[in-house]
C-alpha cells in the first residue's frame, strides 16, 4: 500500500511539472561571455574612461530559435548617486557576437547623456558592471535615445531568455 502511494505521488509531481517544453529547450540557455575579461573579473583598461573608451566584443551563445530581436543594457550598480547606466542598445539582429567599438543596434541614453557606449569610469573603488543581454519575441517600436527604464518597459512580456555577464574595474 506504502508503495503504491509513494509511486502515485511520484507520477504526480513528474507530470504535473508546470515546465513547458519549450521553456526547458529555449529558456534559461543563454549565456554571455567575452574574449576580453572572465565574469567576475577586471575589464581592461582600453575598454574605459581611461583609456579608448569602446565597447568591448561579446559573445552570445544560447538564444532562442525563435526570437525576434536582441537587447543590451549595461549598468553599475555600485555608483554612489545609484545605478549608472553605461550603455542600452536594442533592436540587435540575432548575432552570435558583438564587435568590438561597434554599434550592434540601435541606441538609447546613457547616464553621460550620450546614445553610445560610455565605459568604465568609478569615481572611487572597485565597481561591478552589468553586462546584460535579452533574446525577445519582438522588435521594439522605439525612438533612438529612449532611456534604459522605458526600454525595460517595452521589453516587459516580451523577454524569452536572457544572460548577464560581470565585469569589475577601478580607476588606476
């Protein structure tokens, strides 16, 4: 009787699993790298303020096969005023890589009041950088210059997967 209650309860919890198939094939495969820095590790220097200032190249491995467009966010968190946005880029073609010093999509507002890459730049201390990708459903009906709230915004329902890559730097 133990065991077939037991067995009972087992088939339940295995086909009663609320995964979708193509949740477990396409969802949470992502994944975010660059040849330039390991996650959790320092960027270097050409990739910042203090130096040529451009975005560095970055790998995407993972996305979805049916997703639409790609988008990009990277922030400090760790910026004494709050979190700093660096760069925001979407309606980015399904690529396995972004270039290095390249415009991969089109451009929001960073917290420098540019629409471009703005590196690496801590008034003091060692800061983390947040390089942050999504895979979407859709390609975003937005003006050029948005900020990174209203990006976040339009992707809300639309975001299929996503990966995030770490980056550290301290002014030298």
């Amino acid at each position: 009787m133990k065991k077939s209650i037991f067995i009972l309860l087992i088939s339940v919890f295995l086909f009663s699993n609320p995964c979708k198939a193509d949740e477990t094939e396409g969802g949470m495969g992502m994944k975010l790298t660059s040849p330039e820095f390991e996650n959790n590790s320092v960027i270097p220097g050409k990739f910042t303020c203090q130096g040529e200032d451009v975005n560095p190249a970055l790998l995407i491995e993972g996305v979805p096969e049916n997703a639409k467009t790609l988008a990009l966010i990277v922030d400090d968190p760790d910026a004494p005023m709050g979190t700093w946005i660096h760069w925001v880029v979407y309606n980015i073609p399904i690529i396995s890589r972004i270039e290095e010093d390249s415009i991969p999509g089109k451009q929001g507002t960073n917290d420098f009041g540019r629409n471009d890459y703005g590196g690496p730049c801590p008034p003091s201390g060692t800061h983390r950088y947040f390089f942050k990708i999504y895979a979407l459903d859709t390609e975003l009906d937005l003006k050029e210059g948005i900020h990174k709230r209203d990006l976040e915004n339009a992707m809300e329902g639309h975001i299929m997967d996503k990966a995030e890559l770490i980056g550290l730097y301290k002014k030298k």
